[in-house]
C-alpha cells in the first residue's frame, strides 16, 4: 500500500546480478576479533547470492596471498566471522534459485554443474540429473519448517514466513516437472523455451548489433576501455549460445546433448504469462570482478577466455568460503518472500514496538502487493539479536532506490539501523535521478539533504566527508562515451548512510551523539519544511510540473519521474518524524501542516485525495480530525451543515454494514472488478509493453453533490471474499493463485472515511476504479476509456462493493495506546531552519554553572563536538555534542543567570568546519581500532597488478578520482601557487604522485618505489630536510570491492631516535634511484598523519596489544605534530614479507608498518566528476574515434604557453598538466 498499484504485465526477471558483487562487510568492526555476536546483516532486494558469497571471502583470513585469479591454495584458517543475513526480496524464484544453490553446495555438487545450472541459458543433461536430484530432496525435506529444520540445511537456511516456504517450495515442484516431462511435453516446452530467449534477442539486442553495450565495464574496474569491446562481445554470445561468453569449452559440452537443454532455473519465475522474462541485460560476468584479465595486453579472443577462466575460479573459492562457514556454524541465512517495505515496518513492529511512537499496522498488512496473504513472520525463526538497542549493523537495499523511492525506503529502514560507530544503511542508485549528478540526493530527497539528515538521524557519508574510496569516475567515464540523447540513462551512485557523529571521536563512551541528542525543530518552520516536502513528492499533480514532466519524459526521463508515491509515502515520513520526537508539540505541528494541506491549491488532485490522507493520519494515530474521532459517524454537524443530512440505519433495505446502528468513522471499501473489464490491459499487454506499468486507484463520487474522493493506498488480488464464521462484516480471501492467468474477478480494497458513503441515497454514490493519469497512460487508455479513464465502476448499492469493518483477509491489532516510551531530554540540540528549509543554525543549552562567559571562546574539539572555554579557568570548561558536524566560525553564545547556549552552523562537505577537524578518524574501542572511512579488507587478497612495464591507464584513472573543479582549479594554480590549492587536492595530489611514480610513469627516473614527506612552508621548496615520514610501495593491487587500486605499502614514521638508527640502511636505499621526495605543507602533512592510523587499520592482519599506545592514550593519531609519530608500534615489524628488497630492509622492516593507499575519489552527488564543458567535447571526441581507442581526459596542452603540437610530457608530480619544456 506504500507507492502506487501498478499493472505490470511485462515481467521481467533478474536471476543473477548486473553489477559487481560489492563486500557488504567493509565497515563490519569485527573481523579477525573474538567477539561470537553475529554481525546482522539486512538484505532487501537482496537478488542473487553474489553480495553473501563476496562478503564472506573478502573477510575470510588467508594466511598466504592469492594467485592472480583467486584461485587460492593457501591452508585454510579456522572461520572467524560470524554473520547472520536475513535476505528479503519480491521474486520467489530468485529465493528459490538461491536456497537451491546454497544447498549444492552444502551438499559439495559438482562445481561444474553448480555454474551452469546458476548461469547458464541452456544446460546439459547431467545438469538436469542433477537438478531432479536435487529438487527431488529440497521437496522432501521442506515438507514443513519441522522437516526443514531438521535436516542438514535447517542449521544454516531459514524461512521466516510459511508463505516464503510455500512459494518457494511451488517454484522447485515447477523445477522437478520440467525436469521429468516425457519426450513429447519436453519438446514443446524447450521450443517454446527457445522461442522466448530469441524473443528477448530480436527485440533487445538484434537493434545493438555492431554496437557496444557499456554496462558490462563496471566489472572491469580501471581497464574499462580495454574491455568495452571484449565485454560487448561476451555478452552478445552468451545470449546467442546460452553459455557464459559463448566459451569453446562449455559450448562443446552442449554438443553432446544436441545443443543443450533448457534450464528451468532460468525459465521459472513469476512472469505474468509464463513466458520466458530474464532481463534482456543478463550476463554472468557482470557479477564478478575482472579487471585481472586486462592486466596484460592481449588479442580479444584471449581476454575472453580469460574472463571466463577469472569468473568460475572467483566462483569456486566463493562456494568453498561459504561452505566452511556452513560447516563451521557461523553463518546463517533467513529468506523473506515480499515486499521490503512491509517486511521492513514488520520487522520495526518486532524489534522496536515500544519506541515506533505511531501505529504502522496499515503499512504491512499484506505479504505484497496483488498478493492477499497477510503478512505473518514465524517470529522464532527471525534473528534473534536484533533488539529494542542493538538493530541490524548492516542494511543493503541494492537498487531499490529506483523502484520504490528513497523517501519510501529511508522510514522503513533507519529505524532498523542499529546506531553504533560502523553501523551503515547502502542505497544504490543505477538510473539517473537529476540533469546534474551533484543534485542526484536533492532530487531524490524531494528537499535539502542535510535537513532530511536530521529528520531520519542518519547522513550520506560521502555529503559529510567530500570524498570516498570508491571509484565513481570509472561510471561517469564510461556515461561520457554514450549518447544522452534520449532513453533513460544510467548513473551508478553507491550511497552509505552513517549516524552523522560516527567520526565524532570527541564524545564520551562508543554512542554516536545523534543517538543521545534529542533534535527538536521549531513548529512552524517544522510545517513550513513538510509543506513543501509534499508539494514536491507529489508535484506531478502540479500543472506546471506537469508539463516540464512531459517534455522531459520524451527526451531522457529521470527515476524521479516514476510517481513512487502516495499519501501513504507521506504519512510514513510523518511517522518517522513522530518516532524521534523531532517536536516540542506534535499535536500543533500536524494541525498546523494539515491546515496547510487543506488550503493548498497548486496540486490539482489535491482536495480529491484529503480524505485519504485523514484516514491514513486517523489509523496510524498521528492525527485525528474531529469527524473521524467522532464516535457515531452519522451525526457530524459540520458535514451535515455542508451537504445535509446523513443517511439513516437501514429500516427495510440491507446495505450490509453501512445500515448497521454503530458503525465505525473508517470502513474497508472493496469492489470486484469484472474479469473481462480487465482486458484492457490483457488484449495487447505485448503490443503496450513498452508504455509502462498504469497506476490504479479507486474513486468515490456522490453524484447528486458532483463530490468525489480518491483512494490511491491500496490492496487488490485475484480471488472471491468469503464471510468469515461469526461476523457478518469481516471477510476472508480465497485467492485466485492463477492471477491475471485465472478466472476470478480482482478484488481492489482501500481505507475510506464512513461519512462519505452515508451521503445520499446509495445509488447516487459511484464507486469506480480508474488509471491514474500519466502522459503515457492518458494517450493509450483514454480512447478506450474516456476520459475518466474508468476501467469499472458501479453503485454503492450493487453487489459487486462490498463495506467491512477491516481489511479482506487481515484482522486488525486493538486501538493504538501511543508511544510507551518517552524522550530522553539529557541532551537537546534546537534547529532552526532558514526560508528554504534549510539548516540555518543548531542550539544547545547547558547549566552554566561554574563558567565565567566574561572571556570565554569555543574550540573545535572534534567533527561534532565543541569546548566552551575560559582561559582563567581551565578547570570549568563545558563541552557541547551536536547531533551533525560543526562549523563554530560564527558560533555565538549567550546565556541566562543559570544556563548558556551555543548556536553554530552545520558543516558538510561543501561547508568549512565538521570533518575537517579529521576527515579519516579511527575509533577506539575494547581492545580494537577501526578505520571509519576506509574500508577493511586482506591486501594478499586483492590481485597483483604487474608493474614490469608502464601502467599508462593509471594517468586517465587517478585523472578521473578528481572532480572537474578540482582539475580546473589544479590546472590554474600549478605553476607557482600549488600551495594555495584546498589541502584536499594537495593531499590527492601526492597520492597521484606515488601510484603514477610507482606505475613507472616517471619519465625522468623510470618506477619509484619509496617516497619521502618533506614539509616545507609552502610544499615547493627544494629542501628536503624536513622528511619525518618514509613509505615504502611493494605492490599495487586491483581494489575489486571498490572498483579501484590500491597500493600496497610500508610507513616508516620518524622522530629523533629512529633517524639515527636507520640513516645507514636508508642511505644505501637512496643510492638505487628508486627514491621520490614529496613536497608537502603543514596542512597537508596533518592530513598524511591523520590518514596513516586508518590506512593501516585498513588492512590489518595483527592485533593490537594491552599497551596499544591508542587504548592507553585514546588517542588517534596520537600526534599531528612534525617529527613525532602518529600510529602505534603494534604493526612495526609485522606482516613485513612483501617489504621491498633493499640492502639493509633488515632494519626498516623494524619500523615499518603495512598500509594500504588507496586513492581518494570525488563524489558525485556531492560535485561534478565531469562537467558541461568536458561532457561535451570528450563525448563528441569519444563518439567520432570510437570508445576502443580509448579516451583521453583532456586534450594535450602546455599548461605554461598553450603548445598542443610536438613532444609533451605529463607533469609528474600531480599527473594532471602537460608541459613542453623544462622552462615551462
């Protein structure tokens, strides 16, 4: 009931992945620990297993370093992860897929046979034998949960429902019957199997031939223009052979079963029709990770073997990861069948009954949408360790983003977000959302980002920090090769939600402060900030809006244009709000938005959909108006004063429910709709696929008064009602399981007020149910239908409505008691938003105690926190935790004789203050440190890059880890007045040094492998007396998690007493030429110290001892200042055997501790990677040498005098500007 009801029958089915699998475990804290709690992972749209299967080998700890293509033969360690997934998605065939693969591989099935019956189109008949076998038990043993459980897959799989189990079980007995038809059925339904896959072919990929297809390359990571054409290839004959790439090896296979058989695990899902729906994008190779295959030129028929060599070896060690887990015990995996939505508000009603502070029964009455199964979770079988406090450490909602709206997702979600340091929400984004990628969140917010961060309590870390690890120019890269001429455009944007204070290393104890501060806003600007919230979430009501929709509907249509939400999106925002007690006095704020609402008349539906919303309101408890909390619905005088007299208690005529004495203010108003009214959709649904999913929704019209009221939160299914035993206004469903491929009427049921069905005679009330307007829809239905585009309709007096006192099918919880809970006002931060609901200033009020304000000031002390101080008295000082980062330079203070308050702003990425203060803080906790901004993983995991020759793709990669402002604010300020530029881009600056010097692209001295930080006043000084920090690179890695690299390095941090002891050995290391100095300020050295405790952390192997300088001081970096050491000594000396070979490494080795570098990457929703200017002319250059020649970031130009011809060299310092000469 949560966003539209949509008529969608055009299915399309995603059995496997169409981006990379992605390390959901990244920020998990407790890698490599003791620690036996299980990290809760949240999986919605969790689609294929990739994102389990990679989570699970990036945390599984090696002790020798892979070969190239993961084919690990190290000795296998004892498991020391412990994780709990609890998966959700809407298909059941993809759950149904999935189980039957984990319990392969439990069962140790051919590796072989596991592949082509998870990837394949068409699969041999020992795959078929083996898929009989296999159904055959999964049927026996999931005979009930008791069975289940019981067997050997019970201790690692679950159901949470025993409709999930149900469903699933339906689609295996679909896989056993394909598997056993005798010769004649097996015939006609491979043909009909193989008509289905041409038919995707001709009509999807027939009009590319001879083009290239893009999506593939994000698989490929920094070798993208190597792979285009080889991944274009790959993907046109898989779906030409059926066979990953149209490999020799397996196509032969399939020769000897005379071309192949088709495979049921493709075939079976839950296509409207039956037909063969596997999204025209499929390819095996899009979930895997290859940039290893493109490390070493070659001809494109071996890079494909290749590929194919690199995804089934990636494939089997992520099976045997997962199958020791398995043995081990540590893993456990739970499968919801439905809609993430509901499950999400489900879940909320379970773990946090007793802090929701609304009613959200009304959310999650139903499994799913068209589906009339309740929503009912076997409670026993959930996670058990997801409670009032702890929450899920880790909640993935894949793409979801694009599907139901990011304000439908974050309500349902936040709240089930445990809010602990490394606790982290992922949205992901593939369609693009706005004409400007840096107002992709805006537009999918609907308002300000920072405010609707306060409103939810959590924050895009990217919108905080202004940077990421993860590569996001390789996407704008590979967009800028394509014409954005029309057609929906992909735009990949990977979203990490974090408690705003999770850096926020100053606060007392392990709690993010948003978590201890209550946020209050002030009423009316609290209103004013909803108001618009919901003239934009429903601005395709607004005429204007409306036509700007349509003409960019025909050009290139944006994800926000898919009308994601109803009235019940909105209540649900409401719910949140109300949840965090974000006001002093909600019953003031939501009388005085409704008035707001009321009186609206920009949205041209507007007055139609009031009543809904009141009811919405009245059931969740947020609000109820005086009519619907009135208690005997037919006496209101204020209606009656309007429209007259209501209806009376049926004497002689049975109008069911409506005719009773008493009779609740809210009805359940159901209408069957007649079979054949629905061939509108049916008669040529294959002519209009391509015209989209039509909205539905009913309508009430009282005739006589020309009064209509629409109902867009609704329920509908195939099925009949049936008076349920002892009430005559209560019904069940029988339902129709055949949907649109059965016989039964649909049945469409929504929550109306009980007053607009008493008006008049009840023949003159209409019931009809109509296509919610779109510029597509009105075009294709109104000639049929008019232009009320009413699909049926009838009288509230005839058979065909039905009223109930609660929804078909569903008994409803007793009356709403309110919150049992109340706020914690230990610590209350007052925002004040300015005229566009924004952030303008946050307020936190203190006892003033023993503080003289006569000379006091405030220091920054942390990304959140300030101290009120005052240098007389040291001892009084007063320290203020906001709930968002800082920015104290207009703080202002002020007081009353017995408290005093200090106002700042809110810092961002793009705002002074905040982050800043320490933009890669590490937290301390237990006897463990934890990069918060880098992610974790095992460096001898991550495959070798060959460095023998120059890695000259590295230029155009680093090039683009920089945002079109920085390369333009770079290029202008190189020459003499590098020192000026932000610290940020010196900072990145020298990190392109190293992995360019390191890549060989050192014109002058050829690969560089140790670099000195020399600090100068201005970082271009020739001196060099300065150095306090060594690193030493062994090795750059692909960084697959992130679609980067990373280079593998040793710090060796000096003070006074090491400089003596290792001069000598470092003096013989100088004498090979491999030595880089780095001029750098003291800015930019603060930064290179912040940042080496959380590269270190990133891919540590050791742990950290009881005198671990950070637990002993709680200090991390324990010193910014030159010459002393940031980091602690518990790495020094460790894991030291990739140490460069140098004459005398025996010494540094003592000191040196392993880092991972890795490039710090702009991000694209907080600045352009690529601006208007560079688009154009790149894109124009890209489209007339053809995207295999390769891009070049800009055109080659002295940067000095402007020459374009002759012998230019690369600067290679920033690795940005060219110059002609030495002079220049």
């Amino acid at each position: 009931m949560l966003g539209p009801t949509r008529v969608k029958l055009s299915h399309f089915f995603y059995p496997i992945g169409n981006t990379p699998a992605v390390n959901l475990l990244e920020t998990n804290p407790n890698w490599n620990t003791q620690d036996d709690a299980p990290t809760n992972v949240l999986m919605l749209g969790c689609g294929d297993l990739r994102n389990i299967f990679f989570s699970l080998w990036c945390n599984k700890d090696f002790s020798d370093s892979p070969l190239q293509l993961y084919s690990l033969t190290s000795k296998l360690q004892a498991p020391k992860l412990n994780c709990d997934f609890t998966c959700c998605d809407i298909e059941p065939a993809v759950l149904a897929r999935n189980i039957f693969l984990f319990t392969l591989i439990i069962d140790n099935a051919s590796n072989v046979s596991t592949w082509n019956l998870f990837y394949h189109l068409y699969v041999t008949d020992t795959d078929l034998e083996l898929l009989k076998s296999q159904t055959e038990k999964l049927l026996e043993v999931s005979k009930s949960f008791d069975t289940w459980s019981s067997s050997s897959y019970g201790k690692t799989l679950h159901f949470l429902s025993v409709d999930t189990l149900e469903q699933i079980r339906n689609v295996w007995t679909q896989y056993y019957e394909k598997a056993t038809l005798g010769a004649e059925g097996k015939k006609q339904w491979e043909a009909k199997y193989t008509r289905g896959i041409q038919a995707i072919f001709d009509q999807y990929l027939i009009q590319d031939k001879g083009g290239v297809m893009m999506h593939g390359v994000r698989s490929t990571g920094p070798h993208w223009i190597s792979a285009v054409k080889v991944l274009s290839s790959c993907f046109q004959k898989y779906w030409k052979t059926g066979v990953v790439a149209g490999n020799s090896h397996d196509k032969e296979d399939l020769k000897r079963c005379t071309g192949g058989r088709a495979n049921p695990l493709m075939a079976i899902s839950s296509a409207t029709y039956g037909e063969f729906a596997v999204h025209y994008g499929s390819d095996p190779l899009l979930g895997f990770h290859l940039a290893g295959a493109f490390d070493n030129e070659s001809s494109d028929e071996t890079y494909e073997v290749k590929v194919v060599e690199l995804a089934k070896s990636q494939f089997r060690e992520w099976c045997r990861v997962f199958r020791d887990q398995h043995r081990a015990e540590t893993i456990k995996i739970r499968v919801f069948c439905g809609d993430a939505l509901r499950f999400c508000y489900e879940l909320q009603s379970l773990y946090r009954s007793s802090s929701i502070g609304w009613r959200n029964d009304i959310l999650r009455l139903y499994t799913s949408p068209w589906y009339s199964k309740p929503l009912d979770l076997q409670k026993t079988h959930c996670p058990n360790r997801v409670g009032e406090t702890q929450g899920f450490q880790i909640i993935d909602t894949s793409n979801l983003v694009d599907h139901l709206g990011l304000l439908n997702l974050l309500p349902a979600t936040t709240p089930l977000l445990s809010q602990h340091t490394t606790s982290v929400l992922f949205t992901n984004c593939l369609l693009r959302a706005s004409g400007k990628t840096s107002d992709t969140l805006s537009a999918l917010l609907c308002s300000d980002v920072t405010t609707m961060s306060f409103l939810c309590g959590f924050a895009p870390t990217g919108h905080l920090l202004g940077y990421a690890t993860e590569a996001y120019g390789m996407d704008a890269a590979t967009q800028m090769t394509l014409d954005q001429s029309g057609g929906q455009t992909q735009c990949y944007l990977k979203v990490s939600w974090r408690c705003p204070t999770f850096g926020d290393l100053g606060r007392e104890g392990h709690e993010p402060s948003m978590k201890t501060t209550r946020v209050v806003f002030q009423e009316n600007q609290l209103v004013s900030y909803f108001f618009e919230l919901y003239k934009a979430m429903f601005s395709y009501e607004n005429l204007s809006s409306l036509m700007e929709l349509m003409m960019r509907q025909s050009t290139s249509p944006s994800s926000t244009d898919f009308r994601h939400y109803n009235r019940m999106s909105f209540v649900g925002l409401l719910g949140l709000a109300k949840s965090r007690h974000v006001t002093a006095d909600w019953d003031a704020f939501i009388t005085s938005l409704v008035d707001m609402i009321e009186c609206d008349m920009e949205l041209l539906t507007g007055s139609n959909q009031l009543q809904e919303l009141y009811v919405l309101l009245h059931l969740t408890g947020l609000f109820s108006n005086p009519i619907l909390g009135a208690r005997h619905p037919r006496k209101l005088p204020l209606i009656e004063a309007m429209f007259g007299p209501m209806r009376p208690p049926s004497a002689g005529i049975n109008q069911g429910l409506l005719g009773q004495q008493n009779i609740p203010s809210v009805v359940w108003l159901c209408l069957k709709v007649p079979r054949k009214k629905l061939e509108v959709f049916t008669s040529q649904h294959k002519q209009r696929a391509g015209s989209g999913a039509p909205g539905l929704h009913i309508n009430t019209t009282q005739l006589q008064l020309n009064l209509q009221n629409s109902y867009y939160s609704a329920q509908c299914f195939f099925g009949k009602l049936i008076q349920r035993a002892g009430d005559n206004y209560t019904c069940d469903v029988v339902e129709d399981k055949d949907g649109w491929n059965g016989t039964s009427d649909l049945i469409f049921t929504c929550a109306v007020p009980t007053w607009t069905l008493l008006l008049g005679p009840a023949h003159s009330i209409q019931v009809d149910l109509a296509i919610s307007t779109s510029p597509i829809d009105v075009s294709v239905y109104t000639p049929r239908l008019g232009i009320t585009m009413s699909v049926y309709g009838c009288g509230l007096d005839e058979k065909n409505v039905v009223v109930l006192k609660e929804p078909p099918g569903v008994q409803l919880a007793g009356s709403y008691s309110g919150p049992r809970s109340s706020p914690d006002n230990k610590n209350t931060c007052f925002v004040q938003l300015n005229q566009n609901s924004r952030i303008e200033a946050m307020e936190i009020r203190k006892p003033l105690g023993k503080l003289s304000l006569a000379n006091a000031s405030v220091v920054q002390v942390s990304a959140c926190t300030l101290s009120l101080q005052n240098p007389n008295n040291e001892n009084s000082n007063l320290l203020f935790r906001y709930p968002y980062p800082i920015d104290v330079r207009q703080a202002k203070i002020s007081s009353t004789s017995k408290t005093v308050s200090v106002t700042v702003k809110a810092s961002t990425a793009r705002i002074p203050g905040g982050y800043d203060y320490n933009p890669f803080p590490v937290d301390v906790e237990k006897s463990y440190a934890t990069s918060l901004t880098f992610p974790r993983f095992n460096l001898d995991q991550q495959p070798l890059i060959p460095t023998t020759k120059k890695l000259a793709w590295t230029e155009t990669f680093m090039g683009f880890a920089l945002s079109s402002q920085e390369r333009m604010l770079y290029k202008t300020t190189f020459n003499s007045q590098a020192h000026t530029l932000p610290v940020s881009l010196q900072l990145k600056a020298s990190l392109n040094i190293m992995i360019q010097n390191f890549s060989g692209m050192n014109h002058s001295h050829g690969r560089v492998e140790v670099f000195q930080l020399a600090t100068t006043k201005t970082g271009i000084a020739e001196d060099d007396s300065n150095v306090d920090t060594i690193i030493f690179a062994s090795a750059l890695r692909h960084n697959p998690a992130q679609n980067s690299i990373v280079l593998d390095a040793y710090v060796v941090p000096l003070n006074d007493s090491r400089v003596h002891q290792i001069v000598p050995a470092f003096l013989k290391v100088m004498t090979t030429g491999k030595v880089l100095t780095i001029k750098v300020t003291p800015a930019e050295e603060v930064l290179w110290k912040q940042m080496l405790p959380a590269m270190a952390e990133a891919c540590r192997t050791w742990q950290h001892t009881p005198s671990c300088q950070y637990m002993t001081s709680s200090t991390v970096p324990l010193s910014t200042s030159h010459g002393e050491i940031p980091i602690c000594s518990c790495g020094e000396g460790k894991d030291v055997d990739n140490f460069p070979s140098f004459q005398g490494a025996e010494i540094l080795t003592k000191f040196a501790t392993r880092i991972a570098i890795m490039p710090l990457c702009a991000v694209p929703f907080v600045e352009e990677i690529i601006g208007d200017k560079e688009m154009e002319g790149l894109a124009a250059t890209a489209r007339e040498s053809g995207v295999s020649r390769g891009v070049e970031m800009e055109q080659k130009q002295c940067n000095t005098c402007g020459k374009t011809e002759g012998s230019l060299k690369k600067c290679t310092r920033c690795g940005i500007v060219w110059y002609c000469n030495h002079g220049c």
